[in-house]
C-alpha cells in the first residue's frame, strides 16, 4: 500500500519564493501549508500531520536555526523533517544549523532537481520512523499482553502450589511407638517431590519419598498422579494395597509396588519422565522395616549415639527403564533411632563456591539436630540448606521425612 504524500510546511518571508516553492510541491502532489513568519509555523504546527518543514534562513525576528530549535522543544507525535533554505556554505555555519536541529540543507538559488531528491530522502527517513514507532507499538501491545498471560498463568501456578501442598494432607502424627513429621519445599511454583504416609494395617504404616525427573508443571502432574495411587488412606484406591481372601487389606511387598509403578509408567501413563522412590513399610511395635529404594536418595537411620547409617540398594529409577528390576532390603529400628527419608534437593544442594551439601553434610546435621522433634526438627533443617546454600530459594525441590522410633516401652 503506498504511503500518503507528505504534508509539507513552507516557511519563508519572501512571498515570490513562497509561490515557487508552493508550486512546484503541489505539483509533486504534496499537500502544502504556507507561513510568512515563524510565530505563525509552529501555530501551524500544531497539525501533526505535517512532516516536512521548508525553512529560509534569514528571517525578521528569528532566523531559521532559531526557529528550528523553538519547533524542536514542543511536543510532537511523530518527526518533522526539517530542511534548511540558504545560501550560507561555510562549515561553522551548516554546523550551526546541525546543531539547532536541522536535518539537511538545499543552497538558494532553490534547484528543484535538488530539493526534490533530499525531500526524497527525507520521507524515506519518516517513513522508517513511522515503521519504527509502529513496531515499537507492536513491541509494547505483545508485551503488555504477554505481562497479562504471565500475570494469568501466576496466579494459576499459585493456586496450583496450594492444591499441591494438600497432597501432603498430613504434616505431623504422633503414634504410640513414635512420631512421625514431613516437609515439602517447591524451588518453584510447583515441583515434581511428594512425601507422604498410608496405614497398612492396624501395626504398620507406609512411608514414601518420591522425586520425579525435571521441574514445573508436568513434573507437579506426574507427582499429583502419584499422590493419587501413594497418598491415600483408602486401600482400594492405593496401589500398594491389595485385597486378601476374607476381606482383609494388605500391603504388597515394596518391590512388587515399584515393579507395578514402572510397569504403569510404560504401559498407562505413556511419558518421558520418571521418578525415583524410597517406600518403606514401618512396624510400629518391633521397629522392623520392609524398604525399596528405586533410585531415590539412601535413606538415613540416626542412632542415639549419634552414629548415621545409610540404609538401600540404590536401584533403578521408575519409568527409565522397563526391563528394570527392584529389591527390597530391610532393616531394624531400635528405640530412640530416627529414620529419615529426603530427596537429592538436600544432599545435591550447591553453595556459592560449587560445594555440594552431601551426605557428610547431611549426617553431620542429623546429629546436631538429634534433640530436635516434628516440624521444628524439619524447619531446622531446611534452614541449615539455606545457610549452606547461602539462599533462600533452592535450585531443586526440597523434601524430607522423619520418623522418630520411641518403642513399645513409651506407650
């Protein structure tokens, strides 16, 4: 689409050259705004549709680098080309023009030839100043919807973070034999962790750690999926549990679970991630603990005299392989031991200098924490991280559960 001829204003005090001037832009096609002296141009002015400006230099009252300058100092959509008309060549002179704001001159005697190839040049200039602004505009609508669809989608994560931390229905439980207390920490809106524990029977309880691969929201799908088959206390909706002869709920052992997980992972839920799990099956009267661990993090025992054991196999994560096989191991609680379940957003924490906290950093903290219970012991941890990390916000999601043994004695 061709572009409108430019609007050009004509300033000059002679009236001869004027009518020449005036004619020969007319005759280019060029509407024409006509001023004798320079209070009357920037009154004119005010017409933001005039791009180019023709001015003399020498005139009455004000000459045209004065003019020149006074225009330039109003406000103004848009840019107005200015050419200077005159007869001065000297450097200081076209500096002096330059410098009160003119963009181009043509020497008096006026040779249309001339002013006609620097109006030229002229437009093409407000042409891409226009074609500047317009993508500028461009530039801030996108952005301006953009900031809504970012301000849109936060607000959806925020609620969606709130919906992910009542996966964690339950955050302490005090048993006859002990305690449990869990924590979950997101490094962004949401995350891939999930802890989280399940009766088994009316003696045993189910505990799990589970980590799924990358960040943000489809990790935070796959860990609510999860939540769906680990986080409940209704046994026929666990896929821990099954149904025995009579009625009866049991659990299945923790490598049959992993093995039905990854078995799902190829079969139903068809995706690229995967996750790893520590599921431990707890009595709560002898402290005998049935566990898989399928790539997740070893969990710890802490022992009163402040000796940490590392307890699991390591084993294959969920969902990378499907040829995987898993194990369980068991172990043995005494009382006054504390079993703790976390995931790799503690022992892979980096510090300032590239430092991994590490399992040394994190046995060491059991034992300096060892007097501490439930949720205070957990906040105290996690703030430790922190000061490790010398940060607040972690770089990967941070989740931990402990389990404080007191035995059938402190009933």
């Amino acid at each position: 689409m061709q572009a409108d001829p430019a609007h050009v204003l004509v300033l000059d005090d002679s009236r001869a050259q004027r009518r020449l001037l005036a004619t020969l832009l007319r005759r280019w096609g060029h509407p024409v705004t006509v001023c004798e002296t320079p209070g009357d141009a920037l009154e004119a002015l005010t017409d933001h549709s005039i791009s180019i400006i023709l001015t003399d230099w020498m005139m009455p009252g004000m000459t045209g680098p004065e003019f020149t300058r006074a225009f330039r100092r109003t406000p103004r959509e848009g840019y107005a080309y200015v050419i200077l008309l005159t007869s001065k060549s000297e450097k200081a002179e076209i500096a002096h023009g330059l410098d009160a704001g003119a963009d181009d001159f043509v020497s008096k005697p006026v040779d249309p030839h001339e002013l006609r190839a620097r109006m030229r040049a002229g437009i093409r200039i407000i042409e891409m100043q226009r074609e500047l602004v317009w993508q500028n505009q461009r530039v801030r609508s996108t952005l301006a919807e953009i900031r809504g669809l970012y301000d849109a989608l936060d607000r959806d994560l925020l609620e969606a973070k709130r919906l992910q931390d009542t996966l964690v229905r339950e955050r302490f439980r005090q048993f006859d034999t002990g305690s449990i207390a869990l924590t979950l920490r997101s490094s962004g809106h949401v995350g891939g962790d999930l802890i989280g524990f399940f009766p088994i029977d009316a003696t045993r309880i189910g505990l799990f750690s589970l980590d799924v691969s990358g960040h943000g929201v489809t990790s935070a799908l796959l860990a609510a999926r999860m939540a769906a088959l680990l986080g409940t206390a209704a046994p026929e909706q666990n896929v821990a549990m099954v149904q025995k002869r009579g009625g009866a709920w049991d659990a299945l052992p923790p490598d049959r679970v992993a093995a039905k997980l990854n078995r799902m992972m190829f079969e139903e839920i068809e995706t690229d991630l995967y996750f790893t799990l520590a599921l431990a099956y707890l009595d709560l009267t002898t402290g005998s603990v049935q566990m898989v661990q399928a790539g997740h993090p070893h969990p710890a025992v802490l022992r009163p005299g402040g000796a940490v054991t590392w307890v699991g196999e390591g084993g294959m994560p969920i969902g990378l392989l499907e040829e995987a096989q898993f194990d369980s191991v068991t172990f043995h609680l005494e009382p006054g031991d504390r079993l703790m379940l976390y995931s790799d957003g503690i022992t892979e924490c980096e510090n300032r200098a590239g430092e991994e906290f590490g399992e040394d950093g994190l046995a060491a903290l059991l034992r300096r924490t060892a007097e501490d219970q439930g949720e205070a012991l957990l906040e105290t941890i996690v703030t430790a991280v922190q000061d490790f990390a010398g940060r607040t916000e972690f770089a990967d999601d941070v989740s931990l559960v402990a389990f404080d043994f007191t035995g059938p004695s402190a009933a």
